[in-house]
C-alpha cells in the first residue's frame, strides 16, 4: 500500500488553504459572537466554562501542530500526510465545537456527537497508518544520537528542505497568525472583567512574549533571504522561526492557563534540542564564521589604530 501510494486530492495545497480559510472564518466569527455575548456581562467564559475553554486551548495548538506537520509531509510526498490532515480537521472541528458550545450548549452538544462518530471511524480506516506512526517512534528517537556520519555526508552535499518551501512557508506564517491573534482575542475576553492587564500579573511572560515575536519577525525576514540566495542555513533559520513562534505562542497559552502551558513548553523543549542537535554541524559552521569575521573587524581595526600612532613620529621634509 505504501508502494503504490496516491496523494489524497482532498488534502492537495489547494484543499488546504481553503480548508485553513474555512476554519479561520468559522472561529473568527464564533469568538466574535462570544466578546459580544460577554460584553455585557461581569464575567468571562473562562469563570463558566472553565473545562471548555481548556478543551479549546489544546484543540488550537493541536491543529497548529497539526497544519504545520502536514504542510512538511505535503512537501516529502509521505503517506502519513492524509493521517496528519484528519487530525489538523477534527482538530479545528474541537475548537468550533467548544466555542459553538459556550454560545449554544445544547447545539454544541449535538455537533459534538456527530462528529465524535466521524473521527472513531476515520480512526478506524486509519489504525494500520497509526500503528505504522507509533511503532518506529523509539528507533526514530535513538537515531537522533547516532547520525554523525549521516550529516557529515549532508553537510558536504546539501539539499534544499522541501518543508522550507515558499509555499509551505507562507502556509505556516498562516496558521501562526490565526494561533496568536485567537490566543490574543480568549486574554482580551479574559481581562475585560478584571481591573488589570496581563503586564502585572504576568510581566516576566510578557517580556518572553515581546523577545519572541520580534525573533520570529527577524528569522522570518532572514529566511526569505537565505531562501532567494539558496543558502544550505535556510533550514536551520526555519527551524528558529518555528520555534519562536511556538515561544510566543506558549507564552499567550501560559497566560490563558498557565499548567497547560508548562506542558506545552515542556514538549517544546524537548524538540527544540533533538532539533538543535542535528542542527550542530551548520551551528558550528555560522559561529566559526561569525567568529573569523569579528577577528578580522578587530585585527583591521588594530592595525588602522597603530598606523595612525606611527604617523605623527614619521620626520618631516
């Protein structure tokens, strides 16, 4: 079956991006209904929906893992791809669900039915890809340390990453954007009833925030460089992109509910150094390189300063 693979064309990039369109407007209406059913009222959904609104969180980040694992298996033509894009699907379905069920709880109650009998049988067509996923995870995880030889052969022979295409790229720029302006949208609805802002109760958090935004914002900007130059370090500058938008991210959910979001990060911190282990042979090519420039800049910079000490005891004619 793996041999004679055919790619889903209801999971194609243009299926995708309009499924992602889809489920931006679906959520950014609903969150809109909520602000304006809790205008009026002295409390937010987080004080009367407190186990719903926890639902929500983890469905989001769930379907933004989810969105950006599946553009990567989009681009490596991998069979799993489908698998990754059922769940991005009854992932983004949870988060309308719950929001659908803080407005009208028994309609909530009636789609989440429906699409409970959906997803068990979709997993149930999908148990020999999930049996596939979960047996080779502990090799996958060894080989992680064992891979010296490997990435000297890449290193000498680099290959774009098709995950770090343009496409792929501005696919996940989308569904960063969606995460943070929705995390960004539950904190006003959180704080419109509290006499305080987030940069009290939470000013260490806040100022990890602005530190991400502004590296995801850098990386970004240097990826499209590297990217229209075809460097070899586009990969790993895509890397540091993903990661601190996972950052700022996590810093918005920490907010929201902070054990959540020490879960998160925990998780996060995991594959930010399994990621930045593989990554140590273009790390160490950039801080070489870096560290030849700055000896250069100082050595130039030390001769210009005793060739001008000299000149002034040069006799004159």
């Amino acid at each position: 079956m793996a041999e004679n693979h055919r790619p889903n064309p209801a999971f194609d990039k243009e299926s995708i991006i309009m499924q992602h369109g889809i489920f931006t407007l679906l959520v950014e209406t609903l969150k809109s209904l909520i602000q304006a059913k809790y205008q009026s009222i002295n409390a937010s959904p987080f004080d009367s929906h407190d186990v719903i609104m926890s639902v929500l969180l983890v469905a989001i980040f769930t379907y933004a893992t989810a969105s950006v694992a599946e553009v990567m298996l989009l681009a490596r033509e991998s069979p799993y791809c489908t698998l990754a894009g059922n769940l991005r699907l009854f992932a983004g379905a949870l988060a309308a669900i719950s929001l659908l069920s803080i407005l009208d709880p028994i309609l909530g109650f009636i789609t989440s039915t429906v699409w409970a009998c959906l997803f068990m049988a979709v997993a149930y067509k999908s148990r020999t890809e999930i049996h596939n996923i979960l047996r080779p995870v502990s090799r996958n995880l060894t080989e992680i340390f064992t891979r010296e030889t490997k990435q000297g052969r890449m290193a000498a022979n680099p290959r774009p990453n098709l995950a770090f295409q343009k496409e792929s790229i501005i696919m996940q720029h989308g569904v960063f954007t969606l995460l943070v302006e929705t995390l960004n949208s539950l904190i006003q609805v959180k704080y419109h009833t509290i006499k305080a802002s987030p940069f009290d109760s939470h000013n260490v958090i806040m100022s990890i925030l602005l530190v991400a935004l502004f590296l995801y914002a850098t990386a970004s900007v240097a990826e499209v460089m590297l990217l229209a130059r075809e460097s070899p370090y586009c990969t790993l500058v895509g890397n540091l992109r993903l990661f601190a938008g996972a950052l700022a991210a996590i810093s918005l959910l920490s907010i929201l509910d902070p054990i959540l979001g020490f879960t998160t990060s925990a998780v996060w911190a995991c594959l930010f150094m399994a990621v930045a282990y593989e990554s140590r042979t273009e790390l160490g090519d950039i801080l070489s390189l870096v560290t030849h420039k700055l000896i250069d800049i100082f050595t130039r910079l030390a001769a210009s300063v005793r060739s001008r000490e000299e000149q002034p005891h040069q006799p004159r004619v």
